[in-house]
C-alpha cells in the first residue's frame, strides 16, 4: 500500500462518520485518538469484502483463531526469540478488553496496580472500575523527554502491590522505552513479583 497521508483528501475524512472527524468544526483537525486515517491494507480489506458477500456473520468455527495464534507466535519469535505455544494465547477484542481481564484474573479488590502517569485514561478507570488501588508512578520530565522514575517506583510498591500496568511506546508522551530501562524495569518486577500487562498496541 503506497497511499500517504496527503494522498487523502480533507474533506473526504470529514465526511467520515466516527467522532474523530465529527466531534469539532471545519477548522479543527483531528489529531486526538488512534483512529486510522489510511485505508486497511487490500489483503484485510479482501478479506471482509469476501466475509460480507458470502453473508458470514454467524459465530466462527472453534479453530477460526488458529492461523492467527500461529502468526502471533512466529512473530514473537522472530522479532523477540520468545517461544510461545500458540495454544497459550487468547484472542481478544481490544486492549482494553484484556487489561480488565487480566486485572480480574490476577489481582483482588483491595491490591495495588502501579500506573505510570500520565496515561491513557482508560487506564486509571480499569483500575478504579475493578476496586484496586492505585499505586501512582509518575513519569520524570527532563530535556530528553519522559523517563521512568525508578526510585519512586520501588518506594511505591508494597506487599499489597500485585500488578504493573505498562504501556510502552507510551501513550500520550510517546516514548518508547529503551531495552536498558526495560530490563531495570523487569529487575524490579521480579524482585516483587508482579505481574506485568503491557500494552503494546503501537509497537
């Protein structure tokens, strides 16, 4: 696909219907949530071309996701060498989704879930909404940009802590943190051992 962002015009993304392009006037343009500008990519698109005209909107087969755990799982060895065995992986709507989940599944009313602020939203209220704490770690501001306070980290963990909510390239600031930080990150972690989810939607 060779389509850039100028190739789209203006006024056919204000036509659009999604609230990106509806919530404000002519004289704003929407640069405030992950909402795709581009067209999908023609395989995705064929796709759901071929889903809708043979009118499959019933419920998949059982193995309908297999080809899909099967990529995810050569992807994260080829890009990670992490080994995982497709079947260990479930297939979600959204991140968010997964982020409730998993807050659910690993974590009790009551127990902290350390939050890297400033953050995407949903993330606070994913904490809020299942009764944990909040245990806040603030990024540090400096000349470089955003950078994780690792001090204040260990300072605000403790034996309540089950849960660090990452999000890396991190969203708003856009940082992706560096292999050095993400290992001295996952120091800390084992050291308390807390359960990670990351969310890494725009990696």
């Amino acid at each position: 696909m060779d389509a850039s962002f100028l190739d789209i015009p203006l006024d056919r993304l204000r036509d659009k219907r999604g609230m990106k392009w509806s919530r404000y006037g002519d004289d704003v343009i929407g640069a405030w949530v992950a909402d795709m500008d581009f067209p999908v990519a023609p395989a995705i698109q064929d796709a759901i071309d071929d889903i809708q005209a043979g009118n499959e909107f019933g419920y998949p087969a059982d193995d309908a996701g297999a080809t899909v755990r099967e990529a995810f799982a050569d992807w994260m060895k080829r890009e990670h060498r992490w080994r995982i065995d497709p079947d260990d992986t479930l297939l979600l709507g959204d991140v968010l989704q997964a982020m409730h989940a998993a807050i659910l599944r690993f974590s009790e009313p009551g127990d902290g879930l350390v939050v890297q602020t400033p953050i995407y939203p949903p993330f606070l209220g994913a904490v809020k909404a299942n009764n944990r704490r909040l245990d806040e770690n603030p990024l540090l501001r400096d000349t470089n940009g955003y950078g994780i306070d690792f001090d204040r980290l260990r300072a605000v963990i403790d034996k309540r802590t089950k849960m660090l909510l990452l999000c890396n390239p991190h969203n708003p600031t856009g940082r992706a943190f560096s292999r050095k930080e993400l290992k001295k990150l996952a120091e800390i972690v084992l050291e308390h051992d807390l359960i990670v989810v990351s969310d890494e939607i725009h990696m």
